[in-house]
C-alpha cells in the first residue's frame, strides 16, 4: 500500500510510517546525506536520505539518482519547518525504479524550448496546476448542464459544411473527395434541439487560422450549448451563468494550483457577486472614442487591440451584441429593434469579452429562421447551397426559434488563470507552426 504525497503532508501523519512512489523533483546530496524531493500527482515532499539508515546500496542509488527517477520510498513522517510542505520523510527504504537520464529541461529555458519538450514539460508544476484546472473546468462544464436538463451531443468531425467561413477550414482527403475538419459542432446541434429540445457539447475544433497570436490555436476545444424556442438574450443569460459556474467550482477545487500559478482568486471571487453587463457594438464604438480616443469605422469587425481597450473599461466579462450582419456568418439573423440607433443593420448576435485583455472567450447568436434569406447569405459568401440542402430543411420541417454559443475551452482558462499565452492552456498544443510533440 502507498500513500498520496499530499495524504501525508498533514499533521495527523507526523511520526507515522508512509510508503510513497514519484519522481525525484529536485536533488542534492552532501556526503553521506541526500535531499530528494518527490513528486506524484499530488504534491512533493522532500525524502532525507542519511547513509546507515537503509540498506548500503540503495543510499548508493540515492546519491546517484538524477531528476526524474522513478522510486518508491519508506521512512517516517517527520515535521520540518524548512521542508516544503512543512513535513520531510526520514527514508528507510530507497527503491528505485528506474534511473532517469540527465534530464533535458533546466532553469531559465526559453518557451519555445519548453514547447519542443512539452511531452517532458507536463510534469512541471506549472503545467500540472493547469491541467488540474482545466479538469476542474470541463467537468463543471458537464455539471453545469446536466443539472439544467440538457443532453449531452457529441458531433461528427468530418464534414462537408463551413459553418464560420471558408477561410479557416481545414481540408481533409477524404477517398477520392475533399471534406472538411468540423468549425463548429452547430449546424448539428441545430438539427438535434428538434429533437432533444437543450443539447450541449464540449468537442475538438479546427481553425486553420493564418496568423500567429497568443490567443490562436488551429486545434482547440469548445463547449457549445444550443436549444429551441430560447432567443440570443435567453442564451447570454445561461452563458454569464455559466462562467461564473466554472469560476466559482475552480475557487472551490483549485485553491493550490491558482497560488501555484499566483492568480489573484479574492478578484475571481469578486466577479461572481456583481452582474456582468451587455453593451452594444454600437456602444462599444462611443466608449473606444470618448473614453480612448479611438476613432473605428462603423461596421468595421473589432479587431484584438479594440476588444483589449474596450475591456479596460470594465472588470468583469461583457456581453457585446448587435454586430453589423454585413460580418457575421450566414446563419445569424438581423436584429429587426436594435438597442441603439445604429447607422445599418445589426445582428441577433454576441461575443462575450473578458477583462484584463479583452480575450473573446465565447461567441453565439439567434438562428436566422428564414429560409430565403439564409439561402441568400450563403450564395452571398460563395457557398454552395446544395451541402446546405439538410441544414435548410431545419427551416422546412416545424422551424422555431432557437439559439446558442459556444465557449472557447482554451481562451477561458488563459483567462481565469492570467496566462500570457493560450499555448499553456492546452497540454500539446496545435498552431500554424506546431503540430509536435
Ligand atoms: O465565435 P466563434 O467562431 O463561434 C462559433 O463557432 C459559433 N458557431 C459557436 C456557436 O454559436 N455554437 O467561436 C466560439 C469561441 C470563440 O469565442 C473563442 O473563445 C473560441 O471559440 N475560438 C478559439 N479559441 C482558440 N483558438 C481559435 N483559433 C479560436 N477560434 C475561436
Ligand atoms: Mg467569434
């Protein structure tokens, strides 16, 4: 039987007898004494090795035991003030299991260097905090819907639909045909609320993105909900609900990894107490000019460096509705009573912005119903309308009014956790310039 670091770093175990296998983290050894600290899945905790305590041989291997060895280790529990974790393990038995290479990853390498490694890099204590987050993310994700009633929907990946525009799709050879790599798992959805009525999903989805950001991947996940007879403010609702689902299950299962990773958890706290407002574009337009002095050309696409200076505005995320329809996808309706008096026609539509970089974390809409006006924006962006013929027949077999959004898996969490780049937030991330290890 062997204990979980984090089992015996607890004062109930002080004294006592442990059994526990990892990784050497850190080692030095000073004649015949060797401080190893270990590392599982649950924490690290430092393993004194003293010559005379345990066979010969294994403070031997001790002493030559480089990072990353595998080993098991008995000994007593023993409280220390200047071990981390506050407890050390007097090892009475050093077994190891086998001995790690000189390990390629030191201190002070670049990024870059890191994400060559990244098959190594996962056990660092900053990736493993991340991950632990993002587990905690996509479960709250399932939870939060499954308590409200929805039935999980899971897409195909291969498709002969754009569902964003063709500049992003990704073309696979699929036999003797071209076919596509999935944008978005909603025109299925759209299919399926006429059957289950509230669906959702949290799915891999391609972009064939041809720039390079800190805020792209071309492989990312989205949680995407959909559901009939509810209008775009309806599902602004349930996303605001949502995130602050998410935030607040993190608050409650990650309080050491969000110290590990030095996010400032009182201000995530903050967030859920106050209501998270919904702008306009048209509005967002007058704040960027009399709050930043940024002139922007109505019906002009908010660009990164607008959506940062919008966002400085505001301290919890934002809902912006009520787009141009001109540069929206083919699918989103026109907002016949707009909000405002904006000088053309806007969209049932909304990007949900967060603060501190006015990263779009999520986007949706209302579905436009009309099928003479869907089959003109489709011809009007070049598609042809024949692979739309399925999707069309939504409009033609009982269509009602319904809507949905998804929520970019990997631009949430660089946002809740402050991380510089959306690479981190994924543990092998795919870009235009990346597709390994
Ligand atoms: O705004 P998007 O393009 O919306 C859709 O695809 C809709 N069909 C969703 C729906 O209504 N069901 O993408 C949704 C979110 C964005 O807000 C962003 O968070 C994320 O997906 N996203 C990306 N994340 C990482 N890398 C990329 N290249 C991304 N593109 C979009
Ligand atoms: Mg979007």
């Amino acid at each position: 039987m062997f204990n979980e670091i984090s089992e015996i770093l607890d004062a109930g175990f002080d004294g006592k007898e442990a059994a526990i296998r990892g990784w050497i983290h850190r080692t030095r050894s000073s004649g015949k004494i060797v401080f190893a600290v270990l590392r599982d899945h649950t924490g690290v905790v430092q393993v004194t090795v003293k010559a005379g305590n345990l066979p010969d041989a294994e403070f031997e291997d001790a002493v030559k035991a480089l990072v990353e060895t595998s080993v098991e280790v008995r000994g007593t529990v023993k409280k220390d003030d200047r071990a981390p974790g506050g407890y050390e393990v007097l090892a009475s038995g050093f077994n190891v299991k086998s001995f790690a290479q000189p390990y390629p990853i030191t201190k002070d390498q670049s990024e870059e260097w890191l994400r060559e490694q990244r098959h190594l890099w996962v056990r660092s204590r900053k990736m493993t905090a991340i991950m632990k987050v993002r587990s905690t993310m996509t479960g709250a994700i399932h939870d939060f819907f499954r308590s409200k009633g929805y039935h999980e929907f899971t897409p195909p990946i291969f498709t002969p639909n754009a569902c964003e525009g063709g500049a992003t799709l990704f073309e696979v050879k699929y036999y003797d045909r071209e076919i596509y790599l999935t944008q978005s798992w909603q025109l299925y959805a759209e299919a399926m609320v006429f059957a289950l009525g509230k669906v959702y999903d949290n799915a891999p989805t391609f972009r064939s993105e041809k720039s390079k950001t800190s805020r792209h991947l071309t492989e990312f996940w989205m949680a995407e909900m959909e559901a009939a007879w509810l209008t775009y403010h309806d599902v602004i609702a349930v996303a605001k609900e949502e995130i602050k689902f998410i935030i607040e299950r993190i608050l409650e299962y990650n309080q050491a990894e969000l110290e590990l990773l030095e996010v400032d958890s009182v201000k995530l706290a903050g967030m859920l107490e106050k209501d998270w407002p919904t702008i306009t574009y048209t509005k967002a337009l007058q704040i960027l000019k009399e709050k930043s002095g940024m002139d922007i050309e109505w019906g002009k696409d908010l660009r990164t460096v607008e959506e940062e200076e919008i966002m400085k505005h505001f301290d919890t995320p934002v809902a912006v509705v009520q787009y141009p329809k001109a540069i929206m996808a083919f699918y989103k309706p026109v907002e016949e009573n707009p909000d405002d008096d904006p000088p053309g026609p806007v969209a049932k539509c909304f990007d949900m912005l967060a603060p501190d970089g006015g990263l779009e974390i999520v986007g949706g809409s209302e579905r436009d119903t009309d099928i003479e006006r869907l089959i003109a924006s489709l011809e009007a962006e070049d598609e042809d309308v024949k692979n739309y013929d399925w999707y069309l027949d939504l409009r033609r077999y009982g269509s009602v009014v319904h809507s949905g959004y998804g929520l970019g898996v990997e631009r949430t969490l660089q946002w809740i956790l402050g991380l510089e780049n959306i690479k981190d937030a994924i543990a092998f991330p795919r870009t235009m310039t990346r597709v390994s290890p």
